[in-house]
C-alpha cells in the first residue's frame, strides 16, 4: 500500500513538473515570435539621428563642412556630425538655429519644423529624401560594392505609408548638387514617387 501511495507521488510531481516545462517552453516560443516579427518589421519612428544646426554652423566654421556644396547625409558623417552608423538617417533639429546666418543646402531623412524655417530664413533648403538601409550603404560606403565587383543599387521608391514624409527619392551615388527647386521640378519629384501607384491601378 505504501508503494502505491509512493509511486503514485512521484507520479504526480513529475506530471506538475512536465506541465511547468511546457508552460516555460510555450512562453519562450512566444517571445521568439514576437521578437522575430519585430526583426521583419522594425519601427523607424524617432530612430534617426539627431544633428542640430547649430552643430552643422561649427563644422562649417571649422572647414569640415563646404558651405557652398549640397550637404548629405554623407557629408555629414564624414564630417564627424553623426556616428559611425546610420541605420535610419538623419533628423535635422532646430537646436543653434541663431548660427546660420548664411544659405546652405541639405538632403537628410527628417527635418524639425524649426530647422526647415532657419534654413529656409537664411536663404537656403532642406529637402527630405528617402534611402532603404542598402541605399544608405550604397551612399555612405560606395566602396563596399566596389570591393564586392557589384554595381550600386538603383535608388528606391518610398512606401505609400512614408511618401507623405518625403520629398524625393534618394539618389545614388551621393549627390554634389541639391535638387532645383522650381514648382515643375517639384511636381515632376512628386510624380515619380506616386507612379508606380497609378500604374497599378
């Protein structure tokens, strides 16, 4: 009788032990999927990097930065704005505004509504311009697919949820004069990021 009740113990401590493994194990794949969904589908709102203006005058001033030429996001990581990485752009801020006093031309990812108006005041332009993560590779490191003997890829259309932040597409390789800036220009910019939708329809 002892034996029964013992084994019947044992029994039921490896049936709660099985049970708690299993919950541990679903838990564990639960997390794994999220966390892999994540991976296909990252969020990139706020995820750009910040510069101010204010950072852009002192490089300016210090020679880094030629006043006089379009200012991409490679001028600015070559220059030592931004780190070594850009994984979702560049975010032009507002902050040391008061310096720019002189007409400068940019092409970064996001602009505030304040640097947009510093920059348009001193009489210059901010265009906002769309790269994927293997167009900024082919922007910042031209020399990756040189190595690699492989042409740089052609410059991509944004998504339809993105084109409403944007003004241009990205062009490739990095681009030594800003895009003009007349009302045809503009419309033809336009134009070309929402054809691929009116082909479809």
């Amino acid at each position: 009788m002892l034996e029964v009740e013992a084994s019947s113990k044992v029994a039921s401590r490896s049936t709660k032990l099985r049970a708690i493994i299993g919950d541990c194990f679903l838990l564990g794949q639960k997390k794994e999927t999220n966390e892999m969904r994540e991976g296909r589908e990252p969020s990139t709102k706020g995820t750009e990097h910040p510069v101010g203006l204010g950072k852009v005058a002192k490089l300016i001033n210090a020679g880094k930065i030629d006043s006089s030429e379009l200012i991409t996001m490679k001028t600015l990581k070559e220059a030592g704005a931004v780190g070594k990485q850009i994984k979702d752009g560049v975010k032009l801020m507002g902050r040391g505004a008061e310096l720019i006093k002189w007409p400068i031309h940019l092409e970064v990812s996001r602009v505030t509504t304040r640097a947009k108006a510093a920059v348009e005041a001193a009489g210059g332009s901010v265009w906002k311009v769309h790269y994927t993560k293997l167009g900024f590779r082919a922007l910042l490191k031209p020399e990756w697919f040189e190595k690699k003997r492989r042409l740089l890829p052609r410059a991509a259309r944004p998504p339809p949820k993105l084109r409403d932040k944007v003004d241009s597409i990205g062009r490739l390789p990095a681009p030594t004069k800003p895009i003009p800036f007349t009302p045809e220009e503009r419309a033809a910019a336009a134009a070309a990021m929402v054809a691929p939708l009116a082909a479809a329809s």
